[in-house]
C-alpha cells in the first residue's frame, strides 16, 4: 500500500508536469502566430522609425583634413671664409652681389640663379646672375 500510495503521488507530479509543458506549448503557439500576423505591424514601426531617421537633418561642416606641415627644409649652412688671415662669410659676399646687380640697374627680384665662384687670393668673388650678367666683388 504504500507502494500505491508513492506511485500515485509520482503521477500526479508527472501530470502536473505534462500540463505545465502544453500550457508552455500553447503559449508558444501563441507568440509564432502573433508574430505571423504582426508583419503588418512591424512594417508600420519600421516605416515610422525610417520617417524620424529621414526627418530634416541638420548639416554638419566638415572640417577640411588638416593641412600637413611641410617639412622642415634644412637650414642653410652659414659658410664662412678664412684665407691670409682674414675672415668672410659667404652671406655678406650673396649681399655684396645683390646689391652690385642692383646698382647695374637691375631689380633684385629678376635673379632666378646666381653662381658665385670664390678666388681667395685675388680677394675677389665673381659671380654670374641668369647665366648673362657677370660680375665681380670683394671678398672681404
């Protein structure tokens, strides 16, 4: 009897269980055919959303890239002169040209090349401004 007694307890808990599966069951039935019928719905969602996102839209500036900067170019070298004991720097001689060529008549902004060649021992610079005009100056 109590053999009975245990066996019919396990299957009302058995039964129990097997009504709270189909009542999960029905419930899920339920959900697939909700969401079968919704598509309408969800269309109609999807739409107002795409109405909000495409609603006036504030134009933002874009920024230009940020210009690089350019890289630095090595500095000119200061090149100095030193011969018989007297000292020179090749930034007075370029001074001396310029100056000269002007003097010819010329403007300073018309020199495209300038060659300057160095003689030491004559104390003189010479130089050649756009290949035509030719020159001379001291050197110290």
């Amino acid at each position: 009897m109590a053999n009975m007694k245990a066996t019919a307890a396990t299957k009302t808990a058995a039964a129990k269980k097997v009504e709270e599966a189909k009542e999960t069951v029905k419930e899920a039935t339920k959900a697939v055919a909700e969401t079968k019928a919704e598509p309408a719905k969800v269309e109609e969602k999807a739409e107002k959303k795409t109405e909000k996102k495409t609603a006036p839209k504030k134009t933002v500036a874009k920024k230009a890239p940020a210009k690089k900067a350019p890289k630095a170019e090595a500095a000119a070298p200061e090149v100095y002169i030193q011969c018989f004991g007297r000292d020179g720097s090749l930034q007075t001689v370029e001074e001396r040209i310029k100056a000269a060529f002007v003097e010819q008549g010329h403007r300073a902004s018309s020199i495209k090349s300038m060659k300057v060649y160095l003689k030491p021992e004559e104390h003189s610079a010479y130089y050649v401004i756009n290949d035509n005009f030719a020159g001379r100056v001291d050197l110290f």
